[in-house]
C-alpha cells in the first residue's frame, strides 16, 4: 500500500487524509492522529492496522457522527471493530464503523437515562448466528472492562446481527427482516401444533438453522429436488405437519416476495413431526 498524506487530524483516533489511489479518506485507529500534523505521510505500514473509509458517503456519516462520541467511547468502539476484524479474519463493509459507533451510542446513552432496550429476537439470533453472537459477547466484555458500562444481554444480539451484516456484506434490515421472520415462523409452529419449544433444546437449535437455511434458498432462488415418494407418504402420515409446512411457506413466499419450491414443504415437514413426537 502506498504511503497516505495527512490532510487533518480530527482526534486521536480519527484523522483525514489523501490517498493517491482513493482521493480522501478517512483513517481509523487507536492513536493514529495523535501529534499528526498536515503535510505528514503515514507509514504503508501502520495503514494495514487501521481503517480507511474510501466511500463517500460512509465518510461524511462517520464525520457527523464523531461530535457526538465521548472520546474514551469511540476509543473502545475502534478497539471492539478492531477485536471484531480480527476474530472474523472477514473482509467487513466499512459501514460497520457508521453503523455499529451510532448503535452503541445510543445504547450508552439510552442506559444513562435508565432505559433498556428489549430485545424480542436475542433467542432466535443466538440460534442464528452462534458464531457471531460469541463474538458479539466478546465485545460487550471488553467495552465493559474498558468503560466500566455493562450493555444488558440484549445488546449482544443485537451487536451480533452488525457483525453477521458486515462480515458477509449484507443490509442489515434484510438480516432483520431474515431474524424477525424466523421468530414469527417459530410462533406459528408452537401455536398451531400446540406446544411449547424449549429454547435451550438442540432440537430448537436444529428449527431455526433448518429455518434459516430455508429462507436463504428462498432469498437466492436455489432449488432443492423433492423426493416424490416421501411426499405422498407425508402427506398421508402427519397432514398436521404437512399442511403446516405449507402455511409457513406461504408466510415466507409473502415476506420475501420469492417463489418456494415444494420440495421445501418436504424438508420443513419432516423437521415439525419430529419436533412435535418429541414435545408431546
């Protein structure tokens, strides 16, 4: 990488400068502006530790946002990208850094005044995304230990999800919208079987991966080949299940606005039987 001209430093943290490639961007690192001066070039080096936001728009986000932060804040928000970065080894979408340093913003803030933030979808998300989610903890731990603050538990699902957004360079509202979906599936499932699924259960576990993977083929289209002599037998053995099956892919065929292939019914079918001889 070529070596950066300063243009401005903005904090210690954050400094502005010329690319010879990318025009200006913005550099992002655990003090990397600190006793900069206009004029200085920074070291290709030092660049590959910190981050360079090339697009536009993301750097003029980043740069309305940076009034707003605590500076001790931002420092631990950097080291929680940084820890992130290197946990995934993952190439991130650098609207992590706008994204993630606004929502713990405002969950600091939302805590200071006394209030937190429900998440309904913390279960469904640590199903989701175990890996994630560990990651997400690690996070929560470290701006705990660095700001003596103590995000509640619903953050981490909802840092996971800005994780998972950013590692596979995803809109977080389609993530959500995947997440919000699986928990309205899992609710129809307990309502119209009756029963009620232990949370903490690998065959729940095993539900909302199957679920997931569902809405994932749907999303993109795959098709899965149905196996024709199962069918008729499920159809005539656990209609229950059967026609459940197709009640949920009706529900995700509306979400998503995509066609499902009716092998999906097939699968989902043989995931609620065996759910329901369990419970029962």
């Amino acid at each position: 990488m070529p070596n950066l001209l300063v243009k401005k430093a903005l904090n210690n943290n954050v400094l502005i400068g010329e690319h010879p490639s990318y025009g200006e961007v913005v550099l992002i690192g655990k003090g990397i502006g600190f006793n900069r001066k206009n004029g200085d070039t920074i070291d290709a080096d030092v660049v590959e530790k910190l981050f360079v936001l090339r697009n536009e728009k993301e750097q003029m986000n980043y740069l309305k946002l940076l009034p707003q932060v605590d500076n001790d804040l931002l420092d631990v928000i950097i080291s929680s990208i940084e820890l992130i970065k290197s946990k995934t080894n993952a190439k991130l979408n650098e609207h992590i850094h706008v994204a993630l340093t606004d929502h713990i913003m405002f969950a600091v803030s939302r805590l200071s005044n006394g209030l937190v933030l429900n998440n309904p979808f913390l279960i469904e998300t640590k199903a989701l995304y175990p890996y994630e989610y560990k990651i997400a903890e690690d996070v929560v731990k470290l701006i705990g230990e660095q700001t003596e603050i103590n995000l509640p538990v619903g953050e981490i699902g909802f840092i996971a999800l800005h994780i998972h957004s950013a590692m596979m360079n995803r809109n977080l509202s389609e993530v959500n919208q995947h997440s919000q979906l699986v928990t309205h599936l899992v609710n129809l499932i307990e309502e119209q079987l009756d029963v009620q699924i232990d949370k903490d259960s690998i065959d729940y576990m095993r539900l909302v991966r199957h679920l997931r993977f569902t809405i994932e083929r749907v999303h993109h289209g795959e098709k899965v080949d149905e196996p024709e002599k199962i069918t008729s037998l499920l159809k005539a053995e656990y209609p229950l299940c059967y026609n459940l099956s197709w009640k949920l892919i009706k529900v995700m065929q509306q979400t998503l606005r995509k066609p499902v292939f009716d092998a999906e019914a097939v699968y989902l079918t043989m995931h609620l039987q065996r759910l329901q001889k369990k419970v029962k």
